[in-house]
C-alpha cells in the first residue's frame, strides 16, 4: 500500500504535526482489512473535521491480494 497525502491531512494550527501524522498512523492500522476505497473514506472520517480550513488531497495504492 501507498499513501500520498497534503499536509491538510494531517496538521492543524496549533497542534503539533508530528501527533497529527501519528493519528494517521493509527488510523491506517485499525481499517487495514478494508477495500482501498473504504480505508480512503475511513481516513477522511476520521482525519477531517469543521475546523478544518486547508485542502485535502489523498492518493491510495494497493496491489491486490
């Protein structure tokens, strides 16, 4: 699997970058057994909210099996 993604995903004013990118880590890990569309939405659920005011970008690869 490969995931690309903007920094709008994972940073927020006024939290650290680094905790950002470790919730992605976490995220990721717990919607491994999905289909790529489904752990695509699953990030976006989980990695998004109102606050949110920068784009989001994100780029999924999977090979099958």
């Amino acid at each position: 699997m490969l995931l690309l993604y903007t920094d709008g995903l994972v940073e927020r004013r006024g939290s650290d970058l680094d905790a950002g990118v470790r919730r992605l880590v976490e995220v990721l890990g717990a919607e491994l057994d999905r289909s790529a569309e489904e752990l695509c939405d699953a990030v976006l659920a989980a990695m998004t909210d109102l606050a949110n005011d920068d784009d989001i970008a994100v780029l999924l690869l999977r090979t099958a099996g």
